[in-house]
C-alpha cells in the first residue's frame, strides 16, 4: 500500500541533501512522521498547507516501515498513518511537485486509481 508525505519544498531539498528527515516542526513536536492515505490527501493539504503555492508530494510503501508505522485515529476518527523513526531517502518511491492551481491543489494523475 502506498502512504504520502506533503514537504514543502524547502523541506523536500534539505531531505535530499541530508538522506533523512524527522520531519517538519509538526512532526518533530509530536514524535512522529504524519503521512496521508491517498483519500486524505487532499483534506491533508487544504487543512495544513492552504497557504502554500507548491508542494512536494512522496510515495512510500507501508511494507518498508515493518513496526515503526502504527495507524493511528486524528480527523474525525480516521486512522492516519504515523512514522515513528526517522523517513530516509531510500523509502521514497516516487515524488511530484505539486502547484495551487486557481486556489486549488490538484493530484497527479494515477493517484485517483489508489483511492
């Protein structure tokens, strides 16, 4: 199963540099890495990044977290997937930037068919 990560740009370029992240001052602040189902993406990114213009969305694979993934209830009881450790480069699969189009984020193609 595919999760998402939503970087802001800035972020996305110091993980890549670096090779690993714990994540964005949200994360670090609650212990964990928040990630996104692809149906809560674009709840995700209206609720937390409504004032940014480009975003870097990334794919992971759950099978490559083992136990440090727990899925945990947040929005209205939906379970949300929470890394606990350290993202590393390596656990990407893919990425795309994303732009605000017309005040709205639209998804890549393809990521419809995951939902």
């Amino acid at each position: 199963m595919l999760i998402f990560k939503i970087f802001l740009p800035d972020q996305w370029k110091v993980f890549t540099k670096d090779g690993r992240t714990r994540g964005a001052p949200v994360d670090i602040s609650d212990g964990y890495i928040h990630f996104s189902k692809a149906s809560q993406l674009m709840e995700t990114m209206s609720k937390h990044f409504s004032d940014y213009e480009d975003l870097v969305l990334a794919a992971c694979k759950t099978e490559k977290f083992s136990t440090d993934l727990k899925w945990e209830p947040s929005r209205r009881g939906q379970d949300f997937p929470h890394l606990y450790r350290e993202l590393l480069i390596a656990d990407i699969e893919w990425h795309t930037n994303i732009k605000k189009k017309n005040g709205h984020y639209s998804l890549p193609e393809g990521i419809n068919e995951i939902i």
